[in-house]
C-alpha cells in the first residue's frame, strides 16, 4: 500500500522487495496517483513474463481503489501474510491494529512493516554556518512543497540571548529572505521552485494550520503570495511558503503533522534545551542539526532520537544503498527501507539441523 508523495519510488520497492522474496503481491496505489503505479506495474509484469514465462503471470496484481474501502478490505483478509505501508499514522495505526485479528481461518499473524510519517526538527546552534544552515532549512522546509515525510516542520534555534538574540534574528531573516526568493510557478517549467500541492484535501488542511498558528497568536514572518490566474492555469491547489517564529513546543504547529510548506521556528537558550525539543516529540523519523562543534555532532549521533541523522546538510533525499530509510517510535515499526534486513521481513526464516552420524544408508525405492 505506497502514498501519493512517493508513487513511484516507493510502490516500486516494497512491491520488487516482496516478489524477489518469491511472494505474491498485490499493489495498491494511493487513489490520487494510480496512473504511475500502473506503469510499474505494467513493467515489472513484462520483465517476469519475459524471464519465467507466462506461468508467473499472476505474481503480481495491481488493486487501484480506495483505500478506506478495498485498502481496509485487504488489509484485514485472512489470505494476507504480509502488509506493506507506507502513509499517514492514522491509517499505519489502523493497519498494525488489523494485522493482531486473527480469525479461526486465518493460521498465520500478519507481518507489518509501517512507515507513518514525521514531524522532523533541525537545530542550528549558535556556531552554525549560516550559509549552510539557511540554505538547508529551505530545501528540507519547502522542497517539494513540505509534501515528504522527512521534511524539516520545525527549526530550533539556540541562542542564550533568547528569541531577539542577533543569532536568532539573523537567521529568521535571512531564512525569510532566502525563502522569498523561490518562484510559485508551473511546475512543468524548469525554473519553477514550488509547485502546487496533492489536492484540494490536503490544501484546506493546510489552510486550518496557518489559520491556528495566526490564532495561537504566532509571528508571521513569512507569507508568499500564489501568482494570479495560476491555479486555474495548472488545475491544482497551491499553498504559498509560510515561517511563523515565536512557536513553543505545547503550540498546535509544533505537535501536529501539517505535510505541507509551513514552517515553525522554535527557540531553546541552551543546546540541551535544543535536544530535549526536538525529542519532545513520538515521531521518530529525521532530524539535522546545523553546528561547527565536534562535541555537538557527538551529542547529536548519541542523543538525538531520530531513525536517520543528518548533520550539516537537508534532512531529505536520502541515498540508496547509503542511507537505509525509515524511524521509530510513531514514526513506524519494521527494518529500514533500503538496508540490509529489509528484505528479511518478506521471508518466513527456517532452520534445519540434521544428524549426519547415521549407520548406512535405507535403499531408494
């Protein structure tokens, strides 16, 4: 079961990891994005007919459906041994809730491996380069519309000055600076930096957020206007960057998952302080710290909760091969994506252990 903001990515791993572990697969795409599921499917179909012949044809099958209908249908089938998902935590808690009914038919407990998102936090203390913090911040703030699981919602500034610290203002500036200058556009156009949003849903869910935070009494430091007559030119929703500054970790901006490009700035007066925010919170997925002291990185690799670290650079776009993918805590459960136990998860490990110290051997008849 792959998302929306990953439809091809992502469909295509979890369905290749489960039939080269000699599974059959059933792929369902996000209702929003079966077109480009379709197409893998389409090709790993005639990559297995081209190697095994047509007796593999029903490997695999592609399920375009709703997910609150089929995707709950499936999931709960006693016919299923494994789930794969990849999406929101509401529905992995769903899932992983499912998986544990085991009815008299049903001889097996679902395995599940989950991955259900993040509300991902960077830190720039007070020795960060600028020039790299700000521009990474943007990147993992705004790249693809905040629309990626790993994309940074909060930046915890450390200033023992407090909010009006030089450091902390300084950066708020040239990070509202830097984020102005990104081009609402077409994405269909090279030169285009932000793009529009899923759908209609999650706009107006995004909306709700901007208009809490203003609400909650937070500071707008930051709200791009969306260019006339766009919308209507590309036929989808766009939510125009947003920065609010003054965010406590009790605010709803900090504490709940927005997916999209709004940004809280948070502060902490001492890099402890920092730590304990961006733990403060039951997603597990990434995190980053901006920093130029060594004692700092080795405090982050040990007490930073987070399933992948990244230090001085974007916390998205994880490598293959290099970076193996995925967090703990509300964030998911199951090996990451991409490393060396992944596809152990698609397998049923035996053991055979045989007594070779026999006396002759019982005719073959």
């Amino acid at each position: 079961i792959s998302p929306w903001n990953f439809p091809l990515a992502i469909a295509c791993g979890m369905t290749t990891a489960a039939l080269v572990t000699g599974n059959t697969v059933i792929l369902k795409p996000a209702e929003q994005t079966p077109g480009i599921a379709r197409v893998c499917f389409d090709i790993l179909s005639d990559a297995m007919r081209a190697e095994f012949g047509e007796a593999h044809r029903d490997a695999i099958h592609f399920c375009p459906a709703p997910g609150e209908t089929t995707g709950a249908a499936l999931v709960r089938d006693p016919r299923v041994a494994i789930l794969a998902f990849t999406g929101s935590k509401a529905v992995g808690l769903d899932i992983i809730q499912a998986a544990g009914v085991t009815p008299e038919a049903q001889h097996h407990v679902k395995k599940v491996v989950c991955e259900m998102g993040g509300k991902n936090a960077i830190i720039v203390d007070s020795s960060a380069d600028l020039d790299e913090a700000v521009l990474g911040v943007r990147a993992s703030a705004f790249g693809f519309q905040g629309q990626k699981c790993s994309a940074c919602s909060r930046c915890i500034i450390v200033d023992p000055q407090g909010i009006q610290g030089e450091h902390t203002q300084t950066f708020i500036r040239r990070l509202v600076a830097s984020t102005n200058s990104l081009v609402i556009g077409d994405p269909m156009l090279p030169g285009t930096d932000v793009g529009p949003v899923i759908d209609e849903e999650a706009a107006n869910n995004m909306r709700r957020h901007i208009e809490t935070a203003t609400q909650e009494g937070l500071t707008l430091e930051l709200a791009m206007d969306v260019p006339a007559g766009l919308e209507d030119k590309v036929g989808k929703p766009y939510i125009a960057p947003h920065i609010f500054s003054g965010v406590t970790p009790d605010k709803t901006l900090a504490r709940q998952e927005v997916f999209g490009p709004v940004l809280a700035i948070m502060h902490a007066k001492t890099y402890d302080e920092a730590l304990s925010i961006a733990n403060g919170h039951p997603y597990k997925l990434t995190g980053g710290v901006f920093t130029r002291k060594p004692s700092h990185i080795e405090r982050a690799k040990r007490d930073f909760r987070v399933g992948n670290l990244y230090i001085n650079r974007s916390i998205t776009g994880a490598l293959v091969a290099r970076q193996p993918f995925g967090g703990f805590g509300m964030s998911g459960v199951g090996s990451k994506a991409g490393g060396v136990d992944y596809l152990l998860q698609f397998v049923e490990p035996r053991a055979s252990c045989e007594n070779t110290m026999r006396r002759g051997f019982a005719p073959e008849l």
